[in-house]
C-alpha cells in the first residue's frame, strides 16, 4: 500500500513538474536578474526539463512497445494461419488416400469374391 501510495505521488510530482516547463521552444523564456553587486545574470530557458524529456521519452518508447507488440502479433497469426493451412492439406491427402485404399481394398474383396463364386 505504501509503495503505491509513494508511486501515485512520485508520478503526481512528475506530472506537475513536465506541465510547468515551457511547451513551445520556438519563443525561449529569458530571465533577467541583477544582483546586489551590479552584475546581471540572463537565465534563458528553451524546451524541457529533465523531467519533462523523460516523460516524453516513456510515452516514445511505450508508443514502441505497442508497435513491436502488434506486429508480433500479426506475424504469430500469419504463422498459426500457414501451420493450420498446411495441417488441412496433409489431411485432405490422407483422407484421400485412406479412402483410395479402401476402395481398392473393396474392389479386391469383391473380386476374390466373385472368383470363388464362379
């Protein structure tokens, strides 16, 4: 319980900090702040920060895994389609030729029959 509940605050702090950050980068945010001294320092801020690119980077590589996933998928089908086709051909042959055999088998009984018959 205790390590959901941290879990939910750690993604709730996350969350909190990519949605403070600068969205667009094309218009950089620059902060200007002069110092007791005199001197002036220029903060300019452009893109994420470091939680922001993170999230991002989880949303990129979640978006992979169900690309991967799915083709997987797709190709597990196409395999499991082919094995179940080629099973149906190897049975139509045996069942084909399990009747062949029959018959033929039929046809001799019939003959030997007809032979002590006569």
């Amino acid at each position: 319980m205790k390590k959901s509940l941290m879990l939910l605050a750690g993604l709730a702090l996350a969350t909190t900090a990519a949605n403070a950050q600068v969205v667009t980068p094309a218009t950089p945010k620059t902060e200007v702040e002069v110092r007791d001294n005199g001197t002036v320092k220029t903060t300019t801020t452009t893109g994420k920060t470091n939680v922001g690119a993170a999230l991002e980077n989880t949303k990129d590589a979640a978006g992979n895994v169900a690309r991967k996933s799915g083709r997987a998928v797709k190709r597990g089908a196409k395999k499991t389609g082919t094995v179940v086709k080629r099973g149906a051909k190897k049975t139509k042959r045996a069942v084909k030729n399990g009747s062949q055999e029959a018959s033929s088998a039929v046809k001799e009984g019939t003959q030997k029959l007809e032979q002590k018959t006569e």
